[in-house]
C-alpha cells in the first residue's frame, strides 16, 4: 500500500527543525502542507523546496471541520496514487485535526499512515509562561470551546484562537464564568525570534492585533475562591465539608428522614417565586432545593451507598431513554405526542405497579391527582361527580361519621378526575381559589 508520511514543523523556526526531519522535508518528491503560514516554510521555500498549501480551501468553508475533512479527503486521494509527504504546525498529534481524521480514515482508504514526529508549541510555551503542566493543564481547541469543560483551577492554554472572531468567541465563552477584567495572555510565535507575550483583561481579547495562526491564549489558574461559587464541583466540596468532621454539628447530624420536611418546604417556596414571578426569588429557591438533594447525596456518600455522581447518572440515563425522539430515531412532532410516549415508557419501565408506586408521603391531593392520571376513568367523569354528591346529600345529618368520611374522600377523587379531563391542576385550582378567599 502506498504511504502517507506525516511531519511536524515544530513551533519555531527552522533552526530548531531536528535534522532528520529537515533532510526528509529536503528530500521529499512531494510536499503537502496544511498551511503555508509558518515560519519553517518560509525559511524552506527560501532555500528552493516546494510544497502545495491547502490554505484556499479555508475560503470555501465556514465550518473549520469542514475545511479538516476536505484536506483529509484530498491527501488521502493522493496518497492512493503515489507515496507523500504531508507537513503540519508543531507535532502531527498536538491541535491537528486533519491528523485525526487521516488516522480514523486511512485503513479504509488502504493508505498506510506512517506519523515521523516533530515538536511540538507546548514545551516552548510552557518555559514562556513558567507554568508546570504537573499543576493541571487543558489544553483546548478555541473553535470549539465549552464553558462546562473548563477547569478553572487548572492552567488553561486555548489553541487555534486563529482571528478576532474566534477570539471573540473565547471571550465570550470565558466571561460567562470570569470576570470581564480577568487577566490573560495572548501569546503569538512561542519559541521563535518573533515571540510575543501579551497580557489582557478578559474584555479586550478580540481588539488584539495580531492573531494569526501561532496564536494561543493562556488563562491563570484562578485563586480566589468567590469566582469559583458557580463551579458544581466547588459546590460539592462546600457540602461535603459541612458535612465533614470540622463541619457544621446540624448538617452532620442530618438524616435522609430528618431532612424530609425541609425538601417540601422548600419545594412549596419555588411554588411561590414562580407565582410572583419574581426571578431573583425563584433562583434563591431552586438553590435552596438544590441543596437539600446535595445533602441527601452527601450523606448517602458518607454511608457508603451512593453519591451525587450516581443520582446525575441515573437522571441523565432516564432522561435520553425517555426521549427517543431526540436522542435516536424516533421522532415526534407535539408536546401531546411526546407526553404519551413518556407514559407508555413509564409503565414498561414500572409494569404492572400502576397506582402502587405512588409514595404515600406525598400530600393526598397531589397523590390523587398522580394516581387518577395512572387510573382514571376517561369517559363519564361529570356523572360520576354528580352521583358523589348525591351520595353526600343522601347521608348528611347521619351519625356515621366513618361512611361521611368515605363519601367526602370518594367525592374529592371525583373532583380530581374531572380536573384531569379538562386539563386542570387541582393543586393549582384549589391554591387560586384559597387566594382568592384569602383577598
């Protein structure tokens, strides 16, 4: 099989090249690059080597992905024909996603991928900002950065951040957890005669100058703990040490039973945020519920039985098997459709439980109202209310206190199941009607 022969161009210039792979560059018949905007090519095509750029196709897209797997298609056609060589920025296996897609493609394409090394832009940068890497260190693609993969604590070098648009981006991306004046460095041509090391706030990434292809930014560590409040896993080691043996003596003393009471009460104050609408509220109190689960959690972990990684598991599971219709194949259009395709999974996941998985701690008329909508008759409804009641006149004034009781219980069911027909939270309609009695 023909071979497709891959080389790094290192992060400086060509006298930091290591003279095996400076002779192959010399030497070879054919030289493809990713891009001719480098240093080492420059100083090459100075003493007569010549290669073929790909830097046109960057033109024709506006996705880089694109751009990678249309390099890959065309060098991996090539490489069917005839032996190549194909050069790329620092080390093939650093930052470069067209090696990746050559790596995953090549068998198929009956090319054998054969990767000769090169340096790579870490090393040079690492002695410029004197960051030990051992700290913790990401190393992320700016094109496709994600705030909830970031590492705050950690060293983080972002690559690719190739214009003011990706770096806008970035920008973006990172003032949704730092402050707009966090400190960051631009860094362009690490390791070369062109270094450049720039320190800006947050807010003025994207008025850099000079972004091209060999820049990177780089985001210190951060120390002070209050810019790390909306950090989950802070969160978590906040709980943990109220729960630990210097902790707080309540939450360690705290139950899954002693702290059933607080999770309700809590859950009733959402309740009321929601309905004044007042969205400063309602954040205070989801937290507030948030933290009544990272408790359980904690004391679970504590037992030994289960952590908030478990209780994140099984939701995250539950949830792509409950929407097929976004997760796989399926696919549905309205929310009724939906909401009958969570029922019917719902009772394969629950058998023939039915009403009996219904917790009896939970209020009764929210109990009624999850058992009637697992239950409930769906003709007849207004009829059956109309016969309660008069069941209820037929024994007034009675002694029987116990058949009373029955008939009131047997009359509110009744309610509940003609607020479910016509779509009526009975929570809700007797929380609005005590209001207005309250008024």
């Amino acid at each position: 099989m023909p071979t497709l022969s891959i080389l790094g161009l290192g992060a400086g210039e060509l006298s930091q090249l290591p003279l095996g792979l400076y002779r192959t560059l010399k030497q070879a018949d054919i030289l493809f690059v990713r891009t001719a905007d480098h240093p080492v090519l420059i100083e090459l095509a100075a003493e007569g080597v010549q290669y073929v750029s790909f830097d046109e196709i960057y033109e024709r897209h506006e996705q880089f992905e694109d751009v990678y797997k249309e390099i890959a298609s065309q060098l991996l056609q090539e490489a069917q024909q005839r032996d190549i060589l194909y050069a790329v920025p620092g080390h093939p296996f650093v930052a470069e996603r067209t090696v990746q897609l050559l790596h995953e493609q090549a068998a198929h394409a009956q090319v054998t991928l054969k990767v000769l090394g090169g340096a790579s832009f870490l090393d040079a940068m690492y002695s410029a900002l004197a960051v030990d890497p051992i700290d913790g260190c990401q190393i992320v693609d700016g094109t496709a950065l994600k705030q909830d993969e970031l590492q705050l604590t950690q060293h983080i070098i972002i690559v690719q951040v190739y214009d003011t648009l990706i770096a806008s981006d970035v920008k973006l991306t990172l003032m949704a957890r730092l402050p707009d004046d966090y400190e960051v460095v631009i860094t362009t041509a690490v390791g070369t005669t062109d270094e450049s090391l720039t320190r800006v706030p947050l807010y003025a990434l994207d008025r850099h100058a000079t972004l091209n292809n060999l820049t990177a930014v780089y985001v210190p560590p951060v120390k002070e703990e209050v810019l790390l409040y909306q950090d989950f896993a802070y969160l978590r080691r906040v709980i943990a040490t109220l729960r630990g043996p210097n902790g707080c003596p309540w939450d360690r003393k705290q139950t899954h039973m002693s702290l059933k009471k607080y999770l309700l009460e809590e859950a009733y104050e959402v309740f009321a945020a929601i309905d004044e609408e007042d969205d400063e509220h309602l954040v205070e109190e989801l937290g507030d519920v948030l933290l009544q689960v990272l408790l359980h959690a904690q004391i679970g972990e504590d037992e030994g039985y289960f952590s908030v990684d478990d209780v994140i598991g099984t939701l995250t599971e539950k949830m792509i098997r409950r929407h097929p219709h976004v997760f796989a194949e399926n696919t549905l259009e309205t929310a009724d459709e939906v909401a009958a395709q969570w029922e019917e999974i719902k009772k394969t996941e629950q058998g023939t439980k039915a009403a009996k998985t219904v917790p009896k701690s939970l209020p009764a008329l929210m109990r009624a109202e999850e058992i009637v909508k697992r239950t409930a008759v769906q003709t007849g409804v207004w009829a059956q209310l109309t016969e309660q009641l008069a069941v209820l006149h037929d024994i007034k004034g009675t002694s029987d206190s116990r058949m009373l009781e029955k008939s009131l219980g047997e009359m509110f069911i009744a309610v509940v199941q003609v607020a479910r027909h016509e779509n009526i939270s009975p929570e809700m309609a007797l929380q609005n009607a005590l209001d207005a009695l309250i008024d």
